[in-house]
C-alpha cells in the first residue's frame, strides 16, 4: 500500500510538473499580412481612407493595438500595393475578425465609400492575403525601438523560399534552434516578427520584418550581420545547406497612421 502511495504521488507530481511547462509556454500569433494591389491614385486614396479611417479604428476596437500599414519605397506603376499587418493572439481570433467588423455599425459608417463601391469602380485590382505564424523563438510581434523620423524609417519585408518542405523545416529550424533569431536581436535588427507561411502563393517558405531608422542605418546592420563570427560559423554548418532557393526583399515605409 505504501509503495503504491508513493508512486501515486510520484505520477501526480510528474503530470504538475509537465502541466505547468506546457501552460508556461508562450502562445504563438498568427499574423494576416494583406496586400492591396492597385493601378491609380485614385483607388489609392480609396483604400487609405478606408484603412485610416474605418478599418483600423474598428480593429483597435475589436482590442487589436497594433495594426501596420506600409507602402513600397519603389512603387511598381503597373502594380502599385499597400501592405497591412495584423497580429492574432490565436488563430480564432484571426479567422473571427470578419465576423467581429460586420457587428460594427460604426465601422460600415466610416467605410461606406470603399465598401459600397460599384463593380466598374472598384477601389483595387485584387486582394492578396496571407497567413503567417510566429516562430517559437519570437512568439510575438514587436513594436521597433526605432528614434529617426518615421518617414525616413525602412521596414525591410524578407522571403525566403525554399526547395522543397524538408528544406523550409531546416532554415525554420537554423532561425530558431540555430539562433539566427538571437544574432538580430544582438546586433539590434529591430524585427517586428519572424514567421512560417501558413498559406500563401510562394510556399514553401518563411517570412520575417526587421525595422531601420534609414536605409544607412539599414546597411550598416546588414554589414555587420555578414561579418559576423557567429553568423560565418551557423551559415557555414553542414546541415544548413541549401535551405533557401529564392529571396524577395521588399523596402516598406510606414503610412502616417499606422500603428508601426
């Protein structure tokens, strides 16, 4: 009887112990990055109007305090785009918002112009959407400490595709068990998120923002980040060859009324 108390108590002592880890780890985000894709400054100043004015203010109500909304340094005349991040603490609360705006009379007030457009005067050419999750190794978003004027401020957009699923695992794998998440972090990067794409037109592949005061500033970083001892001896390791195909690196700068 006393060896069974004993190992009783040993088994709920082991089921506390494992119980409290795993409610002491810090829940991952999700993150919606949209992308509105346009041709003319017209639709532009549509879309604005409704993100300042009505879309924004309505999340910041839903409780979501941090909404970014960034435009490219080089805008592509033929495809012209306006970029909104939006941090979830949990996956339902990211597919929950739509239903959260339609209770929002206000926000359909404010929003009229854009959402009552006619089908031959649409305010963009289409949507992209995708959905994004935080690394383990950053959990959650990041205001960037950031002190130059916020119209000189570059937001550096990073894609990093990969051959196949195995080699998106291990370059995931070289940002959070290799720790190129803490070589940015102490050579100041400034990042907003690091994250796996979830769903998105170029999976495999991860996606992260690092944040600047200027494109000098910028540079100086990047500089340092090749010369690095640590980052020569993680990027030279056997096992982290090969994991990345393709980079797309877009230069976003921030709209006056976003939360970045």
């Amino acid at each position: 009887m006393k060896k069974i108390s004993i190992r009783l108590i040993t088994l709920l002592l082991s089921f506390l112990f494992f119980a409290s880890n795993v409610s002491a780890s810090p829940k991952r985000y999700y993150y919606e990055l949209k992308v509105y894709h346009f041709k003319t400054f017209e639709q532009e100043n549509r879309i604005e109007h409704y993100l300042k004015d009505a879309y924004l203010p309505a999340l910041h109500r839903a409780g979501i305090a941090n909404v970014g909304v960034f435009k490219p340094v080089k805008q592509d005349t033929a495809d012209r785009r306006i970029y909104v991040y939006t941090p979830f603490t949990s996956l339902d609360k990211l597919t929950g918002i739509d239903k959260k705006l339609q209770a929002d009379t206000k926000y359909f007030t404010d929003g009229e112009d854009y959402m009552n457009a006619d089908y031959k005067d649409a305010p963009y050419t289409r949507i992209e959407i995708m959905i994004l999750h935080a690394f383990p190794g950053m959990p959650a978003p990041a205001v960037p400490l950031l002190t130059g004027n916020k119209a000189d401020r570059i937001y550096e957009l990073r894609s990093y595709e990969s051959a196949t699923e195995k080699y998106n695992f291990n370059k995931v794998r070289m940002f959070n068990d290799g720790d190129e998440i803490g070589l940015f972090k102490r050579l100041g990067f400034n990042a907003v998120f690091y994250s796996e794409v979830v769903s998105g037109a170029h999976m495999p592949n991860l996606m992260y923002m690092t944040t600047f005061n200027n494109k000098d500033d910028r540079d100086k970083h990047w500089d340092a980040f090749g010369k690095d001892a640590y980052w020569k001896t993680l990027s030279a390791k056997a096992e982290f060859q090969n994991n990345v195909s393709h980079v797309d690196i877009t230069f976003l700068y921030p709209a006056d009324y976003s939360d970045y």
